[in-house]
C-alpha cells in the first residue's frame, strides 16, 4: 500500500519535468528564430547580388567590407533596402547603371519582401519571372530596355499587387490578360512601350485609381470599365477608339479594315499637299523679297546700304536681355491651347484654368491676373522659358514655364510641388505656385532684384559696379552649401536633391545673400530630356558608369566653387556630356601642376588681405568635391563643415592676386597637386 502510495506522488512530478524541457526547447529555438531569418536575407540578397552586372554601388552588400547584418530592427544597413523588424520589406535599386539577368527566384525565400523597385537601370531582354515573388504589393521596373512578349499568365498569382510601373521599355505584343483579373490593383503604368492589341477588360475597376497606356501601337474600342479616366491615359495610340477619346469606333470587322487603309491614304495626302504648298510658298517669298530689295535699290541706294549694315551690326551686338512685350498671354504658343481656355475631354478639378499656391501667406492671383499682367523675358532655353510678370498690385514675379514633364501623372506631379512647397530655409527661393496641364507647366516664385550669380561673375565690371570681393564670395559658397544640405535632409528620397546646380540658378538678394532656385526638378523632367540637358548627366560618375548618385550633386557644387573663385565660365554647363579636355577642375589641377597659381584666381575679385589661407582651402574644397571617383569625394556634410569653418578674415590693403601666387610656399602647392 505504501510503495502504491509511493508511485502516484512521483508520477506528477515527472510529467512536470517533461513539459519543462519542453518549454525549454520551444524558447530556445524562438531565441534562434530572428538569427535564421536574417541569414535567410543575407542569403538570398547575395545571390540576386551575383545575378547583376555593374554593381559598384552595392558595395555595402559585401559581408567583407560590410559585416553587419541588412537590417537592424527598422533601420537598414545596406544600401538601397527598407526594413521592418529585422525583415527586409523593400528592395529600391534606382539609377545604378545595373544591368544583368534578374534572378527572381533568389528572392523567392524572403517572405517579408513586399516592394521592388528597379527604376532607370540598363536591364535588358524580357519581363522577370515576377511569379517567384507572390506577396509583392509594388513592382517597378520603368525606365529600362526590357523587351519582347509577356507570357499571358505572368500575373495570375499575383493577388496582393496593388502598383505596377513598366513603362518607358520595349515590351511588345498584347498586354496580358492576367493583369486585368488582379483583384486590389490601383496604378498601372504601361505607357511608352510597344504594346499592340486591344486593352483587356479589366474585372474590377474600383480599385484602379491610376491609369496609363499611352504611346503604344494598340487598337481597338477601349473598355467601358475604363472610360472615366483621362483621354490622355490613352493618346499616343492613332487605332484606339471610343470614350474617353472623341474618335468613334467603326462598327464591325470589315468597316475596321477599310478605316485604316482610309486614314493611313488621308494622312499620306494631306502630307504630300502640305509639302507642295510649302515649296510653292517659300519660293514666292524668296521672289517677293529679291523683287523689293531690287526695287528699293533702284529708288534710293543709300537707303538699301544702309539697310544692309543694319542688318549686318544686329549680329555684332548681341540684344538686350530683358525683351518687354504686351502681356504673358502673347508668348503662349497659338497652336496649343491657352491656359484659361478649357480643352476637351474628362478633366479633373484643379488641372484646368487654376493656379494653385503652396503657402496663404504671401500674394494670392488668380490665372486671369497673371496673363493680363506685363511681362520681359529673362531667358529661354531648352530646360523652360523664364518671364518676369509685373501683378496689378505692382508685385513682381517670375514665371518658368516647362513643355518636358508630359510623363508624370497629375496626382504625382501635384505631390511633389506640395513636398517642394513644404520646404523652408533662408537660402532656398520658396515655390509659391504652379498651374497644371498635360502639355505644359507653369511654376512661380518670387522676383529676385539683384539678380544671379552667373551675371555677377561674368558681366561687364566697372568702377560703378565693381566684381564680387573675396568676403561676398565666401558668403555666396556658405550660403549655397547650407541651402544644398537642407535639400539633401528634407528630400532623402530624391537621389539629386537639386538636380541643375549652376550659377544661373543661383540668385542674390540686396545683401548677396544667396538664394538656390530650380531645385528638385530633375524627378518631373522626361528622362531623355533630362539626360540631355541637366548637369548631373554630365557628370564623371554617368560618363563612366552610367549612374547618377547621391554625391552627384556634390560635384556640380565643387564646378560652382571653382567658377565662383576663378571666374571662368564652366564649359561643363554647356558641353552635352562630361569631357575632363573641358572641364573646369581639370583646367585648375593643371594650373596648380605647371605652378601658375596667380593665373587660376578672378583678378575682379581683387585683395584677400589675411585671408589667403582660407583662399587656398576653398580652392582645394571645390577640388575634392569635384573627384571623379565618387568614393574618394566628399560628401554634402562634409564639404559643409569644412566650409563652415573658413574664416572671412580682414582686407587690410588691396594685395594683389599675383603677390598671393607668389606667396604660396611649395607645401601649399604641392596640397593642391594632391588633390
């Protein structure tokens, strides 16, 4: 009875001591649980790694030189992710110059991966096997050379995708059909490519918010679910037919047929008509004048001489820079339509007609005041057109309208101004309005009276109006170094915070206090454009490697040192793309190098007094932010504090440039040579 006694108080006993180790396992293996995972990641990052090309940039995805682990709670540490609770959620490799097969499959074991984003990059062939990644939400490939046909079923287990962007490639074919049954689909993007066919019908339109099809080769009726959105969601295609576009679709095969050959005879006609009336037009101008110029010879032969030299000497001096005309409705372009006259079409509220102002504090007009109100030209170039406008209260303005931003979405491009008209800082021309429309863009801001940089550095100088003095010119390279790190904080995103950095778009205030302007535009502009005329794809990195980078904005900082201390114009603002033969911090080390010193330095800038230090430091600031290689270049932060600490000094007599050269000791030389 006692051992019965005996067994049944042991037998609790253990089947506690089984659930403790149970429990012990269970804890041990969910202390393990964050480690397994974040090797995972590492894993599967590397082999997408070595499946691309031209990976430079990536150099923090080397355990070797990097060995902390892709996330640490939210924060990342390595370049170009997003993370969430040691997971990573977000890929975002823009603007790398990588190229390369996609390996998908590599990424299949992150289960956390939510967004990819490989957006103006140089991949090529055809669409990624975007199956491999079933719970992505974003997929962004625009801006590549993606090409050929996409499989009809490429989307089907795709059921959490809410943003597709594969505009601006090469893809071919019908657009696929399991794009249309994607249940909580809200922006497509498949503008600019090569598709043909008819738009399939999508199943669920009330989660599609943001449309694009335009500049394809498709035909056909477009689908009723589809009708409410922009008619220029779908220009760009000549065979489309049907709301919201006002061509109406033929009824039946045949009628189709025969419409096409119709237009395509139409549009060779009135071609061949237009080219013959304009030979006959030119030649009858051409006889008229030689008639006049005759005639006017044989009555008066001073009269035609002197007409002569005239129109000789209009191209010896060069006109004025402001021209004055009648109002700023004169310079719209009579083709197109006017801004205060409503186009055709479904347009949204706010797109037609409307100024919209970022801040109530200042000025309020509306668009009425500003095409009646007087206006000059400031200037006119392939990046926009720039008037000065003079409102009835007798408020000056300026207006820069811009024709290249077609391919941005309304609702992106009114996002953006509200992020640039968020921004705020003393050195940094605040954006007071825009006005919307398809064709064209309007942005104003206020009128600077002194002037810009450009015309202070390279203008005629006299007594009357001196060159800039070496304290006025520090003050302008601090102030531009505080407004350009204030980008770079208040607009991480954006990989150029300023984007065309130069001295045109400097301006100074009656203090020479300097103002930064046309800053974060370069994510608006076309990208073929932008390729051609803005300053970061003229830069060493993008010749060499294709690529723009955080620091690309650096280097057009350090032209804008140098242009500002040697008063050289920068052939770099010109040239298409980046020639060290033509580039002006080539020209200063090969100065430095033949030990003419005395020739780098703008003799307009007149005596430094004490300051001569200070003067060979920014010269050798402006020469390490303008370091071909992106790694050895300085950042914006350090550049900043560097030229914080520079002294303005005192000009205690006129001391030449020259006797400055002469000055320096071959330490001081061989710094710069360094550089």
């Amino acid at each position: 009875m006692g051992a019965r006694s005996n067994s049944i108080v042991r037998a609790p006993t253990a089947f506690n001591n089984v659930k403790l180790v149970a429990v012990f396992v269970l804890l041990l293996l969910l202390s393990y649980k964050g480690v397994s995972i974040s090797s995972s990641d590492v894993d599967a990052l590397l082999m997408f790694k070595k499946s691309l090309r031209n990976v430079v940039s990536l150099s923090s995805w080397d355990p070797s030189i990097n060995p902390k682990p892709p996330c640490s709670g939210n924060i990342p540490n390595w370049v170009g992710l997003f993370c969430l609770n040691d997971r990573v959620w977000g890929i975002r490799l823009e603007s790398m110059g990588l190229t390369g097969n996609i390996d998908l499959e590599s990424l299949s074991s992150m289960s956390a991966l939510r967004t990819l984003s490989l957006m103006n990059n140089t991949f090529v062939g055809p669409l990624p096997n975007i199956k491999m990644l079933p719970n992505l939400r974003a997929l962004y490939l625009s801006y590549n050379h993606f090409s050929g046909l996409i499989p009809d079923n490429a989307f089907v287990d795709l059921h959490r995708l809410r943003k597709l962007y594969l505009s601006n490639n090469e893809f071919s074919g019908k657009i696929p059909s399991s794009l249309s049954t994607l249940p909580i689909l809200v922006v497509l993007r498949l503008d600019s490519n090569k598709f043909k066919g008819e738009i399939p019908n999508f199943e669920h339109k009330n989660s599609l918010k943001i449309v694009n099809f335009s500049n394809n080769e498709l035909e056909g009726p477009i689908p009723p679910i589809l009708t409410t959105f922009d008619p220029s969601s779908f220009s760009g295609n000549m065979l489309l037919c049907g709301p919201p576009l006002t061509n109406v679709c033929p009824s039946g095969k045949e009628n189709s047929i025969l419409s096409k050959i119709i237009v395509m005879n139409i549009l060779l006609i009135v071609i061949t008509i237009a080219f013959i009336i304009s030979i006959m037009v030119s030649i009858l101008i051409i006889c008229r004048l030689r008639s006049q110029r005759k005639q006017l010879a044989d009555e008066n032969p001073s009269t035609s001489s002197q007409l002569h030299m005239q129109a000789s000497n209009k191209y010896v001096k060069p006109p004025a820079i402001y021209v004055k005309t009648k109002s700023l409705a004169d310079h719209y372009d009579p083709n197109s339509p006017k801004p205060d006259q409503p186009s055709h079409g479904n347009s949204k509220k706010g797109e037609q007609g409307k100024l919209i102002f970022l801040s109530q504090d200042g000025i309020v007009f509306d668009l009425q005041d500003l095409l009646r109100s007087s206006a000059e030209i400031l200037g006119s170039a392939s990046f926009g057109s720039s008037y000065k406008a003079v409102i009835l209260d007798g408020q000056a303005v300026v207006v820069k309208r811009y024709k290249k931003m077609n391919n941005v979405p309304r609702e992106e491009f009114h996002e953006h101004m509200r992020r640039i008209g968020n921004l705020n800082h003393p050195n940094v021309l605040p954006l007071l309005a825009f006005y919307y429309r398809r064709e064209e863009k309007l942005l104003i801001s206020s009128f600077v009276h002194n002037g810009c940089l450009a015309s202070h550095l390279h203008g005629n100088h006299s007594s009357q109006k001196p060159g800039l003095d070496w304290t006025t010119r520090l003050k302008i390279v601090k102030g531009v170094s505080r407004g350009l790190s204030y980008l770079y904080s208040a607009l991480p995103s954006v990989i150029v915070p300023h984007g065309h950095l130069k001295s045109s778009n400097v301006l100074l205030d009656e203090s020479f206090e300097p103002l930064i302007t046309d800053y974060a535009l370069s994510p608006l502009i076309n990208l073929d454009h932008a390729q051609q005329i803005i300053m970061p794809y003229k830069s060493p990195e993008y010749a060499q490697l294709g690529r723009i980078t955080k620091k690309t904005d650096v280097w057009s900082f350090g032209i804008l040192i140098l242009e500002i201390l040697t008063g050289k114009f920068p052939e770099n603002y010109i040239t298409p793309k980046y020639n060290s033969d033509s580039d002006l911090a080539s020209w200063v080390n090969m100065m430095i190098t033949e030990k003419r010193t005395s020739d780098i330095f703008d003799i307009d800038m007149g005596g430094v007094g004490d300051s001569k230090s200070e003067l060979l430091k920014l010269l050798k600031i402006g020469l390490s932010c303008c370091e071909e290689n992106v790694e050895r270049r300085l950042d914006i932060k350090e550049a900043l504090v560097q030229i914080e600490d520079l002294k303005e000094g005192e000009i205690i007599d006129r001391i030449g440039l020259g006797e400055y050269s002469s000055s320096l000791n071959t330490n001081e030389r061989d710094a710069y040579r360094a550089v």
